[in-house]
C-alpha cells in the first residue's frame, strides 16, 4: 500500500471565498479516502460534484457531501452538484428515487397540452429537489437547453425538450423554476449549445459548420432567453463560423463574442468535464486552454488523483470577476417552499401516466 499524498496545507479551511481555487473536482468512490480529505483541505475546490458510483444507500450519500463539505469549511452554500435529469442520465436511481422521463418525453406533453407541458417540466425538477437536497445535493445539472437536429448523435438526443428552440426555451425555464422552488440551484448546458454534434464529446471532437446566422436562430436561442440564470456549463464543440480552431469550451472568442456578447450572460460559466476526449492535450494543457479561454471554472469529474493534482497546480485562485460571479451563486440558494412532497409527486405520476 502506497503512503498517504501529502499536500502543502492540509488542516486548512476556507474563511472566504477568494481562499477557493477555481476549479469543481468530483471524487473516486462512496466515501473521502485520506488523500482525497488532504488534496480538498489543501487545494480548496470551490465545489464538488456526484457521479453513480458515488451512489450508495441514501445515509451513505449524505454523510459523502458532509464530509466534501468539511473539507473546506462545512457551509451548506459550498456546492454540490449532480446531473440528475431523468432517463439515460440519471446518477441517482430506483429504489433510493423513481426513474423519471427523459426531456423528450416531457417535450412530447408540452406538444400535447402546452400549460401541461409546463406544469410537467415544474414538478419534475420540484421532485429532483426534494430528492437532492436530503442527501446535500444542492445543485442540479439541468436544464438541457441543447436543441436538438435530426440525424445527429444520440448523445443528446432525447436529453432535449425538443427541435423547436422556443419549447427548449421555456420547458427549460420551467424545470429551472422548479429546481429554484425546492432549494436548489440549476446549470444550464450546453452552451453555447450541443444539439448539432455529429459525433459524441466525451470520445470525440464536434465540428459544427452551421452558419452563426443558422445558430442564432435556433441553437442560441433558449441560452439567451436563460441569460440570467446564475450558471452555465460549456459545450466541447468547434463552431467553425465563430472559431474553427477551437471548441467552445477552450475558445475566448466564443466567450467574448458569444456568450458574453451575444447572449449576454454574466453568469458562473463551467467547463464540461475536462476529462473528456473532445478537448486535446493532457489535463494541465486542457485546464490552462480553459482559464485563458474566460471561464470561470474547470469541471472535473473523474475522481483521478493524478489528473485531479494537475488541475488544481493549474486552475489559479478565484478573483476578479470570477470571485464575484462565485459569491453571487454561494449568496443565492434559495430556501424551499415547504410545498406537498407526496401530493406533487402524485400530480406528477397521474400527469404521466397517461402521457
């Protein structure tokens, strides 16, 4: 058995913000290791994210964000993430919470019966919340804002509410409202949106060659009608009318120019996982493309200790704007509000049955 890692301040807790580094570091299974409570108390994560094999009973989940949470200070506004959408991605599953439709199906209602549709997209966030917030779980991964193409990969596919960009607009403000009501705060993703992607990023690198004109009718849509929303994650895709040499993710001009000049959104912008396999280099390479690229945060998932390190020697103190835009989602969960747990997930599961 190796020996414990050893970091340079490891009893160390967060008194402030401006203390986090910048980046959301995931862990390997379904409690802390001694490393990993060292590498967090010393290295200062401004928030951690779950993943399934994360998952164990409802206790075990629990005591998981507790101890992430004590690492770097305890508050309960430090976040704790968690893509939680319903149908193929869904970290935490039956019998612990119910399988939940996937956003296709909750488009398909919206199609039906429009105020339906909407009602459907509310409560099944409201349910994520309930269900999160037991266990620590604090933000959600959700709303899907990508628009789906015909004959692309299925990545997204039913993942999206839609091909109609407004129905992606206001399913998406829907489910973003629901999270909001039961305390937890929402990730919009992908932007600047991943619903025409040939191939899948987390294997691959996507080359969109759609017009910007063709892009900003329809897969910019629901992201600027969002803007306002507090967080954002990126898409790892090439959009060859803003910059063909870059994905989105690691491209300053699609940040300058698109999502915080077009779109207008002032928000915490993430990275996708920046272990995945659109983004070239190693992960130090990849996370100084990130940071030099505008974003405020690197996104890594995998739980890697090795990988995890190279982030953390690369992704630098929060500052500036990016401390701001951190303080401001730290200062906005809200509390919930006390609504019916049973009598809404009765609605809900009368709402689709018959769907």
């Amino acid at each position: 058995m190796s020996a414990p890692l050893v970091f340079s301040n490891p009893t160390s807790k967060i008194a402030d913000m401006s203390e986090s580094k910048s980046f959301i570091s995931g862990c390997k299974g379904l409690s802390l290791t001694a490393d990993e409570k060292a590498f967090f108390r010393s290295e200062r994560p401004w928030g951690f994210i779950l993943f399934g094999r994360n998952i164990g009973e409802p206790a075990q989940v629990a005591d998981l964000t507790a101890e992430m949470r004590d690492c770097i200070g305890g508050g309960a506004d430090i976040p704790v993430l968690i893509d939680q959408e319903g149908g193929r991605v869904q970290r935490i599953k039956p019998p612990y919470v119910q399988q939940y439709p996937n956003a296709a199906a909750l488009g398909a209602i919206y199609r039906a019966d429009a105020e339906k549709g909407l009602r459907a997209a509310w409560l099944m966030s409201r349910l994520h919340a309930f269900d999160l917030l037991r266990l620590g779980i604090n933000v959600d991964c959700l709303p899907v804002l990508d628009v789906a193409v015909s004959g692309v990969h299925d990545v997204i596919g039913n993942r999206a509410y839609g091909q109609e960009p407004e129905i992606v607009s206001i399913m998406g403000k829907a489910a973003a409202e629901g999270l909001k009501a039961g305390g937890l705060l929402p990730i919009m993703k992908h932007m600047p949106g991943h619903g025409r992607t040939m191939v899948d990023s987390h294997h691959d690198l996507p080359v969109v060659h759609a017009s910007r004109e063709e892009l900003e009718a329809c897969d910019f849509v629901p992201f600027l009608r969002m803007k306002d929303e507090l967080m954002a994650m990126s898409a790892h895709i090439v959009f060859t009318a803003i910059d063909a040499d870059n994905p989105a993710t690691t491209s300053a001009k699609v940040v300058e120019e698109i999502i915080r000049g077009f779109m207008g959104f002032d928000g915490l912008l993430m990275s996708d996982d920046v272990s995945m396999n659109a983004l070239r280099g190693d992960i130090a390479e990849r996370t100084r493309g990130i940071v030099a690229a505008g974003l405020d945060m690197v996104l890594h998932c995998h739980g890697i200790m090795e990988e995890m390190i190279q982030v953390t020697e690369n992704a630098p103190p929060l500052s500036g704007e990016s401390l701001r835009r951190a303080n401001a989602v730290r200062a906005a969960f809200p509390a919930p509000d006390g609504a019916d747990e049973q009598a809404l997930r009765d609605e809900f599961n009368a709402m689709i049955a018959v769907a």
